[in-house]
C-alpha cells in the first residue's frame, strides 16, 4: 500500500494484489491482473493487460488497444476532458511516449494525484507533447533515473542514422534497425519523412500497427512489409522488433548490418552485450533532466517513484531538492522485446 506518511489526508491511490487502485473512483490504473474497471496510461504490454471488464483510456489510444487486448469495453476521453468514477473526478492527459499515451489526474476535491504512466519531455511528431499537471501527489515513472542518461537531439540522431544507412548500401550489406514496434518504429519513421524521400522496409509487427497511426493521420515515410519473396541485399533501411534479430526473418537480406535505436544504447556496455554493433540514442522515457523537470513542473510536495532507478532517484529528490520522496513498487517493467 502506498503511505501515508507526508500524503495529504486519505491516500487517493493504494497499492493492491491487482495493482494500483483508487478506492474512491472503485478503478485501478494500468493493473496487471483483471479487474472491473482499468484506466490505462497506454497500450504497451507491461501498462496494458487484457481479461479486465471495462477499460478507459486517452481519445486516440483505443485503435492500438483493441489490436493489442482485443474486443473489449473500452471508453475513451479526450485529453482534459473530466468525468465521474465514483467520488473523484478522473482525466487524461498528454504523456508524450506513444500514440494515446496519457497521464491520468484524479481529484477527490481534498487532494490531486498524477499517475505518470511512462513519458518524455521532448517533441515526436507521432504523439502529443507532454503536458505538466499540477497535483499534490506524483507518481512518476523511473526508468532512466540516472544522471548518465540525458539524450541528444533528433537532429543529431538522424544524421547519424542517414550516415550508417548509406555506409552500408555502399558497402553492399542490407542495413537493419532494431527497435520495439510500438512507438518508437513509429517515431524514426515519422522522423525520416519529415528530412527524406527514403523509403523503408518493415516486420510484420511494425507494419500491423503503422496502419493504426496512418488512421490516426500520423505521417510516416514511405514503407512496405518485408516478405518471403524478398530474397536479396536491400537499400531500404529494415525496421523490425528486437526479438528478430538472430530469425530466419533477417537470413534472405544477407550480409546484413544491425544497429539498435534504445535509451540504452546511451551506455556502451550495454551494446557490448547485445552483440550490436552500432546503436542509437533514442527512447521513449524521459531522460534525468526530464524527470527532474517534471517533479518541478507537477508542484507536487510528495512524488513516489515507479519501475525503474527509484532508489538514486528518490534519495536525489530527498537530499538536494527537499521533495519528500519514496520508492513505490509495482509490477510494472520492461516489456519483452522493448527498447524503451
């Protein structure tokens, strides 16, 4: 159970078997067992879990979920748009990490909470910028709370990307990036469309959900799924998910050359150890400056920290910015297969 201690009143938000519930709304958010009602943050795995009763999510993020649980209950609202669980007022708010992500705001009219889900503080052209809420309470992701995590600019990214890719045309090896499906293939592809004419080659998995953001009026670059009869070097850069890396998916582009588009390609034992030879900065989630800005921006007087570097983050917003802070834990982690 989350504490009370330095909490205003009544904590809104507890801590069950189920996950993290609301007792005043009778709604959990993002739980990881079935339950009657389920606020969700966004639609990756590990925040989204099918066989609940009703779902609630952001106006834009329903498409993705349904693909990703199935048929299902699911309400949606527009960010900012306030309605009733209950005896608190609920509301969703621009998370910034994928298409439909979204903070959730929950209000029982003597205190605020703000459930993060996961985010980012920079711009992506696939999502809406992230939003500060306001709130007494924070409970904030954690995933690269660590002062070694701060990313580059797109602008750097990319030209480094456009580099590789034609080093490696030239050099007659069908160049492959490696990153998690949702969202971020989503995001390099946006962000090749608005510098190039490029074209890409996709997975299967990419593809299945590039049509769920093409109906969102997402622009991507040019792409086509890599099939059975492509048997051939390519000059189209692959995009495809991580799990693929040693299939036979990849064995009819050969001689390839594999890179990996991450937040933890920031330290480089981490691509020692995945075997990748170049990787690229680019996540999802908020960097150490981010999340800083964040905990500033919120106001909150109490922040509980989530999945990921909790312990050197909240002894830092303990120690040097005098925010009462704790770890919270909670089954949320890495998605399999993710790059975050």
């Amino acid at each position: 159970m989350v504490s009370k201690k330095s909490c205003l009143r009544e904590p809104l938000i507890i801590r069950t078997p189920e996950g993290l519930y609301c007792p005043k709304a009778q709604a959990h958010i993002d739980p990881w067992r079935p339950v009657d009602c389920a606020l969700i943050t966004h639609a990756h795995a590990d925040h989204a879990r099918t066989g609940s009763r009703l779902y609630h999510c952001a106006l834009g993020g329903e498409g993705i979920l349904k693909k990703r649980l199935g048929e299902h209950d699911i309400q949606t609202h527009a960010y900012g748009e306030v309605f009733i669980l209950g005896d608190v007022k609920v509301s969703f708010h621009p998370a910034g990490h994928i298409l439909g992500s979204a903070q959730i705001r929950v209000d029982d009219g003597n205190s605020v909470w703000v459930i993060t889900g996961d985010y980012k503080r920079v711009s992506d052209p696939t999502c809406q910028l992230f939003e500060p809420v306001p709130c007494d309470v924070l409970i904030t992701e954690a995933t690269f709370a660590l002062p070694i995590y701060r990313w580059p600019s797109m602008d750097q990214v990319m030209d480094r990307l456009f580099s590789w890719w034609d080093h490696h045309v030239r050099n007659h090896r069908t160049p492959v990036l490696l990153c998690y499906s949702l969202g971020k293939a989503q995001r390099i592809m946006a962000e090749i469309s608005s510098r190039s004419d490029r074209s890409v080659l996709v997975h299967n998995a990419v593809a299945n959900l590039n049509i769920e953001y093409e109906q969102q009026g997402i622009e991507l670059c040019q792409w086509e799924r890599a099939t059975e009869s492509q048997k051939s070097i390519s000059s189209d850069l692959i995009i495809a998910p991580p799990q693929v890396a040693d299939s036979g998916f990849l064995k009819r582009f050969r001689p390839t050359e594999l890179a990996m588009a991450s937040g933890w390609m920031q330290v480089r034992g981490v691509r020692r150890r995945s075997t990748i030879n170049q990787g690229f900065v680019v996540s999802d989630h908020a960097d150490w400056d981010g999340l800083i800005r964040t905990i500033k921006d919120s106001g909150a007087s109490q922040v509980y920290a989530t999945h990921g570097e909790t312990r050197v983050f909240t002894r830092y917003l303990n120690d040097c910015l005098h925010i009462n802070a704790e770890r919270l834990e909670t089954a949320f982690g890495i998605e399999a297969g993710t790059d975050q």
